[in-house]
C-alpha cells in the first residue's frame, strides 16, 4: 500500500514534467553532431528526430493502454481506489509526448 503512494505521485509527476519539458522544448537530446550542421539540415534533423520520438511515443502509449485493458486490470486490495486510477497515467503521458512531438513545438 505504501508503495502505490510513493510511485502513484513519481509517475505523475514525471510524465507531466516529461510532457512540460516536451511541449518547450527543452527535453533530453542528444546534439553532439546536430550542432555542427548547417541551419537547413539542422532543421530536417530536427524534424526526422521528432517524427522517430512521436512513433516510438506512439507505440509505447498503445501498450500502455493494452496492459490496462478491463482484462488485465486488477484492483488492489489493500486500497479503496483501483490501481489502474495510478496507472493512467501512463498512456495519457505517452500520448501527451506523441502530440508534442507531432507538432513540433
């Protein structure tokens, strides 16, 4: 029981940080190369790179929600709440990132 409460809010926060940090674009990226290129393959990089995360993001968020399914979903006995109440957040987070990725903000 104690553990859902410390991972509920871990969860939570680090997706939406990860969404925030998205959305201003200021998540981890690796540009040891990228800032030696000139601005217009600067560019196009950052749009393949963008693409690659949004499609990873993408199948990361469907199994999420497949492992949510109503199949798969277990209450927990120790507390009133279903764990899948935690768990959301995982999906919704992926899509989140799948979104500020696609948009390329």
């Amino acid at each position: 029981m104690v553990q859902m409460f410390i991972t509920t809010p871990f969860l939570w926060i680090g997706f939406l940080g990860a969404a925030i940090a998205t959305s201003e674009k200021r998540h981890i990226n690796i540009d040891a190369l990228r800032r030696f290129l000139p601005p217009r393959i600067r560019s196009a990089v950052d749009v393949i790179t963008d693409l690659f995360a949004a499609i990873i993001c993408y199948f990361l968020m469907i199994a999420a929600r497949v492992s949510l399914s109503p199949k798969k979903r277990q209450d927990n006995d120790l507390s009133e709440y279903p764990v899948w109440y935690a768990q959301i957040i995982i999906p919704v987070g992926f899509g989140l990132l799948v979104v500020h990725f696609a948009s390329g903000q």
